[in-house]
C-alpha cells in the first residue's frame, strides 16, 4: 500500500519488464551575476534541486532518488531490509560568476510504502517509479555566503563540512516533461 505521492497516482506501476521508461533529463544551473554563489551539494550531484508538480490546487513535492541518503528500498518480495549508514559531510558547491554547471536527473521518483509481511504496523521503504509526462517546476536554493568547510581536493569549489550562510535565494521555472533540451536557470542580473 503506497504512502507517499507520486505523479502517476491513478496509474498502475509497470511491471519490470515494461516499455515504460523514464527519460532523463538534464538542468543547467547559471550564475550571471557578479558575486559567487553557493549551492546545497550531493555527494553525486554539485547542485541539488527539488521538482514540483500542482496537485489539487497546491504545488507537491517529488521525492527524487537524487535527493535520498541512503533509502531503504522495498525488495521484489519479504520485509524491507534497513539500512545502517554514516551521514556524509554537508557539501557546498561554489559557482563563479559568470559560470554554470549541469545537473542530471534520472526521470524517476521515490515512493514510499509500507510493507507488511507480519501484520501492523509493517516497515517502510522506497520503490522507484517512472514520474509520467507532464508540467513541473524546478526549484533550486543558493546562497550567497558559506560558512567553515575546506576545499575538496579534487574540486576547490566544492567545500566539504561547509554550512551555508547569507542570503538564501530560490529560483523556480516552469518546463514540459520530458524534455530533449536542457532546462535553464539563472541567478543574478
């Protein structure tokens, strides 16, 4: 029994071996102003993002496998296995004026349900699905200072055990799924 959200709610899941696939997707994040900025980071991705669908008037939050530590996910069969992991450091990615990165998403959502293999009250855990066709908003958070952190030694914009500070800015902009081309979001100006 499913938990959580998910954009194809009034769909059946696919089995396994569907044609049913997502499409990934790719956002470019620009900084065309004249200060650097700083970005929540990942350990896999420079800049995380949250993507948004309206749902009855509001919008919802997708829950995206790129923004999960850790997940617990549910198993073809049987109780769900939990996980023991060790947080990571908090990641600040700096971007340059007048410089971008790209992001990758995998087309897909995390979504939660619980398991009951032995009657109530069950576990938790995560099944990815295909998030459908369809209008979202991309969301990404900056900040225009950072606080502590030491530069990663492979990357000197990305800054380890870095808190962010300053001025928090979001920046959110509408595109049709999916998407051949990249989505495009600025800061500054």
């Amino acid at each position: 029994m499913g938990t959580a959200w998910w954009t194809g709610r009034d769909l059946t899941p696919p089995a396994a071996d569907s044609a049913f696939e997502p499409t990934p997707a790719v956002f470019r994040v620009r900084n065309i102003g004249d200060e650097p900025l700083y970005f929540e980071s990942t350990m896999l991705l420079p800049v995380r993002f949250d993507l948004l669908q309206r749902y009855c008037g509001r919008l919802q939050k997708l829950e995206l496998p790129e923004n999960h530590f850790c997940p617990t996910l549910c198993p073809d069969e049987g109780p769900a296995q939990e996980r023991d992991c060790g947080r990571p450091p908090r990641i600040m990615q700096r971007l340059p004026p007048g410089e971008d990165t790209a992001v990758g998403w995998s087309g897909t959502e995390q979504v939660g349900l619980r398991r009951m293999c032995d009657g109530p009250p069950g576990q938790f855990c995560l099944v990815n699905r295909v998030t459908v066709p369809g209008t979202y908003t991309l969301e990404v958070c900056a900040f225009t200072g950072v606080a502590g952190g030491r530069p990663d030694p492979n990357d000197p914009n990305r800054l380890m055990d870095a808190t962010p500070a300053g001025i928090h800015l979001c920046r959110r902009i509408e595109f049709r799924y999916p998407t051949r081309r990249p989505v495009e979001i600025q800061f500054g100006g």
